[in-house]
C-alpha cells in the first residue's frame, strides 16, 4: 500500500510562500512540469493570494502556473472533476443535478406549511414555515455531510422521554419520508449529497487510474467524510500530497490523546485518523522554504495557551518563555466599540504611511467591519468588508422589504413615508422633484392622525382638509401626484383585495411596482435597482422566486412581507473585487491562508470570538453524540485553530470592549489562557497592553474637542420691526414664561410638525370635550332639556365618531368623558337660575399702547356667561392641570384676566361690555369626581386681577418695544412652562447644565 505523504506548515511560517516555494523546488524550475499540477485549496481567496505569492517567487516574470482550484466549494467542486477530462482519470459524471437552493427552501416550506405545527392541529404560517424551513435544511446537509441514516432517529431517545420526541419526531417525517420522494419525483439531488457522490466518484475513479499530473490538496476544517477520503486517496496518489497549516507536532502525547472537539488540533487528528498517518509521521513542508516571521516561542506560546483541560497542569514549572515571544504584539482592550473600531482604523490608515505596508482585520464580528470601514472613510479610504452583509442589509434589500411593508400596510404614514423617501424611490420625476412632493406630503397630510387608508385616503385627506386653506394650491398639486404614485403601485396594491394569490404573482407585481417606482426621469427602474452586487443578488433572488415560487401554495397577500423577508434571509452580497491594494477587512473563513505585515485581530470576547456554538433546535448534544452528529463546538476548534493561526503572524494587534450595547463583556477565553500562560511563563503580561494605549488615546481624542465652552443661554435682539404685533392671551402666559419660543414661533416662524402617524394625544381629547359641551349649550341656552345626560352622551358619540374605531378611545377617553358628562350636568343644572345668555368659543380683541405703535391681544374664549346681575362669568374648560391662584395672582397665568379686560371693553363678538364678577377654571379630569369648579382668584377680585394683568401687559411691550430687549430662553426657572416646542433649538440642557440659570 502506497504510504500517504502528509505534510504540514507551522503557524509562524508564511504559509502560501512556502507552498509556493516548495512547489517550484519540486517541479525543479522547469515550467511546464509546474504547470501539469493542480492545487486544491478551500476559498477563491486563497488561490487568488497562491498565484501572487507565485508572482513574488519569480519577481514578477509571466509564469505558467498550476491549476489552483478550489476544494470543497459546493459551487464550484464540479470545476475539479472537469479539471481532469481527458487523462483518463475523471470520472463518469451521469449524475442528477443538485437541486437549486431556493427550489430547496420553497419546497422544504411547502411541505412544513402542509403539517400542523407540533402539539398543535394549526397548520404553519408561510414566513414561519420558511424559517423552520431553513432549520431543516441545515439538519439535513449535518446529516448528510457526515453520511449519516435518518433511521436512527426512532432509537435516538430512551422510552421515559419517547412522548416529546415522538412529537418531534413525527415533524421530521419531513425529512424521513417526504423529501427524499420528492427529490426522486423531480430528479435532483440535495446539494450536498451531490458534493459527496462526485467526491466518492473521483475518489475512485483516481485510485483506479492515478492522474498523469501532480495534485496538492490544502484543508484546514474539519472535513466531511467523503472529502477526508479524497484527500486520503490524495495522499496516497504517487505524485500526491496533503498540506495541513498547523498541525502541532510538538505537542505532548498526553494532551494530543485528551483532545476535545473545541481544540484546534481536533479537526486535523480525526483527519489524520482518516489518512492512517501517525502525527510523528507528518513533515514540515519545505522548512528551508521561506523564514520564520514570528520568534519560535510565539508558536509555544498559542500552544500551551491552547492545551487541553485535562494537561493543564503542565503549566506548573514550565520553562521560562522568551520575551521575544511578544515582540510585536499587543493587546487593546477599549471601551466601547466605538472605540475599538477608531483605533483600529487609525492603525490602519498609519500604515499607508509606510510604502507597501498591508494590514489585515480579522474578525467574526460583521459590525465592527462596518464601523472600521465606515471611520475609514474619514480619511477617503473606502473599504468593504469581504464577508459580504446580508442582502436585506442593503439598499435593494431595503428599498424591496420598505415596498413590501407599505403595500401591506394599506400605505400607512410610517411605511409609505420609509418607502418614498428611500433612495432608489424615484416615482419617473426628477430625484430632487420626487424628494420636494414627498416632504410636501408629509407635512401636509400624513403628520398628524393617520388618513383614510390607501391613495384614496391620502387624497381625500388632503382635499377635506386643506379646501379654502393657504395650502389648497399644494394640496391640489399633491392630489395629482399621487394618482402618478398610485397608477405605479397599483399592480401590486390590487393584489391585496384578494384573499389569496399565488406567490409567483405577487413576486412579480412586487418587483415590477419595484422597478416602476425606482425608475427617474435620467434612468430606468431596473437600471438603478439591479446595479452593482447587491443589485445582482436582489436580481438574481427575483429570478428565483419566478422560476420556482410556483412551488408554494397560494398565500394571504398580508402574509408576503414576512415570507419575502424570511426567503432573503439567506442571501449574501460579496464585493466584486477588494476596494484596497493594501488594506483588507476579513472574515474567519477568508483570512486563512492569507499574509500581511500587521494582523489586527478584533471582537476578542466571549460569544463572539469564539462564536457561542447556540443550541441545535432538533437534537440536544447527548443526541448528536448518540446519532453521529459532531457537536457545536467543533465550530469553536476550528476558531481557535484560526486565532492560533492568525496570531503568529510579523505583527499582530487584538482588541477588544470591555461593554457592548451598555453591557460588561467577557474576554475571550483565548486571551485569558495567554496572560496565565506568560505569567507561568515569567512574563509580564502587561507588556502587550501597555504597547498599545496611544491607540486608545489617539481613538478617544480624534472627536474631542481641546475645550468644551457650554452654549450660553440664548437672548437673541431681533428689530423692532421684526417683532411680534400681535398675540393671543394664551401666547402671553408663553412670552412672560418662556421669551424665547415666542422669538421662535412669531420671528423666526418655526412651527413643530405633528408626529407621524400620531394617536390623539391630551390636545386632541380635550378639543373633543370641548365641542361636545360647546355642542351641548348651543343645542340648550336657555333651560336644561329633558335627560340632559342622555343628551349630552349623545352629542358625544357624534363629536367621538371619527375617533371611536381606535381601541385607546374607547378603553380610555370614553369612559373619562362619560365622568365629565356627571359632572357637567349636575353643575350646570345648579348654575343655569342664575346665567342670562351663554356665549361660547366667541373670539375678541382689544390694543394696549406700545413704544413702536399699538400691540392687538386676542381671544377665543370656551365660555362667557352673562348672568342675571348684570355682570359676566368667564370659564375656561381645562382637561389637563389649571394653574394655581398663586401663579394668576402672580401674573404667570393671565390668560382669565386678560379675557376679562377684553369682555370689559366690549371685545368679544356678540357679548355686551359688562363687568366680570367671576373667573373660573372647570378642571375636567374625568375618573370618579368628573370634574371641578376651581375659581382663579381668591384674595383679589376679577377687576384687580384684570387692571394688574392689563398693567403687565402694557409693560411687558413697552419692555419688549426696545430693541435692546433680548427674548431670552426660560428667564424664571420656577415658573417656566411645562413644555415647549423649541428646547432644542435654545440648547436648554446644555446650558442649564453649566449652571446658565441657576437650577
């Protein structure tokens, strides 16, 4: 029998040089000999970094170069069998294709959606069997991968536990019974099971008949069954070998037999099981090949830091490490990561300021790549991360769910405005036209209480609600701008009449609405939505859905965003090409095999590098063991075998936070291990820590200002001219208590948009009760009626009507209001002896002298009562708290007395000029009292009041008539309001916390 030749490369060696070296040495210079060879490796990346390191070797010069393959790909393993063609040694390939993956995924959801959920006799929504969908899918490539029987599963749990497992059970005759007939009825394979039949097949067929060439075959993972047989038959092939980065031959018998699945050698000894070699039989590829470019004890270093459990002990009286073994080395623990992703792109944009410096991130962690990539750009580098993102992190992504949502959604204000305001929404106008009409449109129609649904909605809306306003031009304008949106989405929007629709139907309205409404009046929809790679993979994932959502039975139209978004969860998008020569942000998977001069590895916690291995939703981990199945944690052997990789190289930085998303974190159990084993070592471990906390400085100061000068509170001095001439007695109260947001509103005209899409808040109950009793007196000015409270329940529910269909109204206000209704009868019956006439919401005016001409204050009052004396009562309906007869007698409140200077001069419209004897705030509150006749004076009399008020008023615009008066932000901390509209524009939390006003 042929002996297997198996070779390995340390970790502190450049693993593709010396391949590269090693295999020109082999082929003796003579380029055609190198040239009849293939080499096997796991990614593109590695081969596209193999054939540069080739180019290093010969400087430069052209060069024919092996086949370099890669192995192991599901994509791209039938590249390998088509490689040999013709020698004599490819094998007969007459097998069914592999099924595609979304024919997959739509058929496995298919046949979850047709059984009842388990425990229960409901049968599976759409979106939620699509993502069991994708759980099965991975339990069947686990099974298959490791060539396993779904027999076993009956036995796999003992009799005390069969009843809960039989549930499960019978929800895996999915998988048992049903999938392997429908793969048989269609004539396809699953995917991986195609892998592993090609690789027994060319197994054979090169064991039978060795190929003419030589093979070199490179694997890091722990490799399936049918690869670890290939690379076997590899192995052994005459002119054949395996390379394996890493394997520790170094280490101690004892802890190579106590070797756990989440050790980083415990992927290569089950290989080297497979291959029958002995780990002493294993050789260094090429030692001479290429020097060491890290100190051997760096190498003893990972080693002992990543000694099994069960050896620990060794690390007592172990020989003293060499501090070389940290020479460029560092460890950077920050903050946040915030900082840990400024510092690292501080470190790499230093590097560009050294010549043909390369630098290298490294991480699990996708978010830090993004915040890297994105401080970079601080700089004008622009990176990518090679990992890719998820497609529905992604513009197209995005702007396809945002359409899906707001389609469903009946075009509510939140989900339409999130869609028009996407940037590939264009409408076929201008980008700038279409933005303009989408602002015009929020403002003027979907602030505030949601509209009617739909486009009707909007447009009935706009035309109920902005007739005979300063805004009817616009909303005109707008009213035929969305019949243009309307006519694009109405393709899809029809469809959610339907109760149920096919999902090929829907797909296809949904991305040709996706296309309409992307398109601008330069380019076309689909040119702007399908560009660049993530445009590719939203197209590509469009196709698929119309070639094999047939598959699926018809679904509920409603049920179509969560199932599209469950059914892109899957897809990644990749950059086409590396955005920079020298810099490169990795993924686990990428950076193996790969070389640069600073090595920054990122995200050194717990549950991130390592991964937490999660739990498997099917099987605990007794049951894998039981039935076959590796356990999660071989995932973590091979990150530590990356990590152990990774950090041998010239230079190398680790970073951590110490708290993510405000919680403490746990360092990686790597650098735990590390520090134990340099302090049993002799060595100091904060020697790498200290190397690296300018990079912190440096991160933490870059955004700092030298001095931080708080805003001083603001006192703006506009011209006179500029200055308000007129304003309510509602506004009054605001100008003594706050200045400054009279400078906003009546100088600068700034006015606070409705929330989006708001529920009726406080303002808009209390606007409700006061039309019901405004109503109410109206219908009734002389005597009570007959079951007044009826009545004015009545008049409620008609004032409530547009408000009763929402579940709040109901729960509570309507309640509240059937209190205040009690309450307001009853009181009125007693007042009405002694009221002549009510007048309500009568609106007035009265001027007062100023420096700069005459000042006019105005009115609306809810209620003025003349009563049979002679004299008027003047109320004020409060749902919320009235103030205090402190803050009107103080003259903090004088919205009542100024009213009653008003009612005294005959102001109000209808209402004789008589004098006020009372002035009262009916506080109601609703609950079990209903409400309350609070009188706004006590010591002084409504007259006094008035003259005060009317004095203050004369002297707060005399004041205000010179232009050296500032309108000033809050000036009497005690009495300021409550709330305003324009705290932030007077930065009232920054000043006031430097002490700008003495709270």
């Amino acid at each position: 029998m042929t002996i297997a030749r198996v070779h390995t490369i340390a970790p502190h060696r450049p693993f593709l040089d010396v391949l590269a070296a090693g295999i020109l040495a082999e082929t003796g210079g003579d380029p055609l000999a190198l040239a009849e060879g293939i080499v096997l490796l796991p990614t593109r990346r590695a081969c596209r970094a193999l054939r540069e390191a080739f180019l290093r070797r010969a400087g430069g010069r052209p060069m024919l170069l092996p086949r370099l393959l890669t192995f192991g790909n599901l994509d791209e393993d039938e590249t390998l069998f088509a490689a040999f063609q013709g020698e004599g040694a490819a094998p007969d390939l007459d097998l069914p294709p592999p099924i595609e993956p979304m024919q997959r995924l739509l058929a496995l959801t298919r046949l979850v959606m047709a059984m009842p959920l388990p425990g229960t006799e409901e049968k599976t929504p759409p979106e939620q069997a699509a993502r069991l969908a994708v759980e099965l899918g991975r339990l069947l490539d686990q099974v298959q991968t490791e060539q396993l029987s779904f027999d076993a599963l009956a036995t796999l749990v003992p009799a005390e536990y069969a009843e809960h497992w039989q549930i499960t059970l019978q929800f895996l005759t999915i998988l048992t019974e049903v999938w392997p007939a429908h793969l048989t009825e269609i004539g396809r394979l699953d995917r991986v099971d195609w892998r592993n039949r090609l690789q027994r097949l060319q197994t054979e067929a090169w064991t039978a008949a060795p190929p003419k060439g030589w093979v070199i075959a490179v694997e890091t993972a722990r490799p399936t069954p049918a690869a670890g047989d290939l690379l076997a038959c590899i192995a052994r092939l005459p002119r054949g070998a395996v390379v394996l980065p890493g394997l520790d031959t170094a280490l101690d018998d004892r802890s190579w037999e106590a070797l756990e699945q989440s050790h980083p050698q415990h992927g290569l000894k089950l290989l080297l099981a497979r291959f029958g070699v002995e780990r002493d039989a294993v050789t260094e590829y090429h030692p001479d090949a290429a020097a060491p470019q890290a100190p051997p004890d760096r190498l003893r270093l990972v080693r002992e830091a990543m000694r099994p459990a069960a050896t620990t002990d060794a690390w007592l009286g172990m020989d003293a490490l060499d501090p070389a073994a940290l020479a460029r080395i560092t460890r950077l623990d920050c903050p946040t990561p915030r900082e840990e992703a400024t510092a690292i792109a501080l470190m790499m944009r230093a590097a560009l300021e050294t010549d043909g410096r390369t630098v290298m991130l490294v991480t699990p962690d996708r978010d830090i790549g993004r915040r890297v990539a994105a401080e970079l750009k601080r700089w004008g580098v622009e990176m990518d991360d090679s990992a890719g993102r998820p497609l529905r992190g992604t513009p197209p992504g995005i702007y396809l769910r945002l359409l899906a949502d707001a389609v469903a959604a009946d075009l509510a204000p939140l989900p339409l405005l999130a869609l028009l305001k996407h940037p590939l929404a264009g409408g076929g106008q201008s980008l700038r036209g279409f933005r303009d009409s989408v602002r015009l449109l929020e403002r003027l129609a979907l602030r505030g209480p949601r509209p009617r649904p739909g486009i009707a909605g909007l447009i009935h809306a706009l035309e109920t609600e902005h007739t005979g306003e300063k805004t009817e031009p616009q909303a005109q304008r707008l009213c035929r701008w969305l019949e243009g949106i309307d006519a694009i989405l109405r393709p899809f929007t029809d469809l959610m009449a339907h109760g149920t629709v096919a999902v090929t139907d829907i797909a296809d309205a949904h991305m040709r609405v996706a296309e309409a409404l992307a398109a601008t009046d330069e380019e076309t929809g689909p040119e702007r939505l399908w560009a660049g790679p993530a445009g590719a993979a939203a197209a590509d994932l469009a196709v698929d859905l119309a070639n094999h959502g047939a598959i699926l039975p018809p679904v509920k139209p409603s049920s179509w965003p969560a199932l599209f978004e469950s059914l892109a969860t899957g897809v990644q998008v990749r950059p086409e090409y590396n955005l920079h020569p020298r810099l490169s942000i990795l993924g686990l998977i990428e950076a193996r095999f790969m070389q640069a001069d600073l090595v920054i590895l990122a995200g050194l916690n717990e549950g991130t590098w390592p991964e937490d291995p999660g739990h498997d939703p099917w099987m605990s981990r007794p049951m894998r063991d039981r039935f076959g199945l590796p356990r999660p944690e071989w995932r973590t052997g091979l990150s530590a075998h990356d990590f152990g990789q990774l950090f041998c190289a010239p230079e190398v930085v680790v970073t951590r936070a110490e708290r993510v998303e405000g919680a403490p974190t746990v360092p990686s159990r790597w650098l735990l291990r590390l520090e134990t084993v340099m302090r049993a070592g002799g060595l100091d471990a904060a020697m790498w820590q200290e190397a690296g906390l300018h990079w912190l400085d440096w991160a933490q100061g870059i955004d700092r200002p030298d001095r931080i000068t708080p805003a001083p509170r603001p006192a703006p001095t506009p011209p006179v001219e500029a200055r308000p001439r007129k304003l309510s007695v509602t506004k009054i109260e605001k100008w003594m208590r706050d200045p400054y947001a009279i400078y906003a509103e009546h100088v600068l005209k700034l006015r606070a948009l409705d929330p989006l899409d708001a529920d009726p808040g406080a303002a808009d109950y209390g606007s409700l009760v006061h039309k019901a009793l405004e109503t109410f007196v109206l219908r009734h000015p002389d005597d009570m009626p007959a079951e007044p409270l009826e009545k004015l329940l009545a008049i409620g529910r008609e004032v409530f009507a547009g408000q009763l269909d929402r579940p709040g109204v109901w729960a509570f206000w309507w309640p509240r209001f059937e209190s205040v209704a009690r309450w307001f009868v009853a009181h009125e019956a007693a007042r009405r002896p002694l009221i002549q006439t009510p007048f309500v919401e009568r609106r007035g005016e009265t001027t007062v002298n100023g420096l700069a001409g005459p000042f006019t204050l105005t009115a609306t009052a809810d209620r003025i009562d003349l009563l049979r004396d002679g004299t008027l009562a003047i109320l004020d309906y409060k749902t919320g708290a009235p103030p205090s007869p402190k803050e009107v007698a103080a003259g903090y409140a004088p919205q009542l007395p100024l009213e009653a200077i008003i009612a005294m001069r005959g102001g109000f419209d209808g209402v004789p000029a008589k004098p006020v004897s009372a002035l009262s705030y009916w506080r109601l509150k609703g609950g079990d009292v209903g409400g309350e006749d609070r009188p706004a004076h006590k010591e002084k009399t409504p007259e006094e009041l008035a003259a005060e008020a009317l004095a203050g008023l004369e002297a707060l615009v005399r004041v205000f008539d010179d232009p050296a008066t500032p309108y000033e932000a809050r000036p009497h901390p005690d009495y300021a309001p409550a709330y305003s509209d324009y705290l932030h524009l007077a930065r009232v939390k920054e000043w006031a916390a430097g002490g700008g006003d003495g709270e």
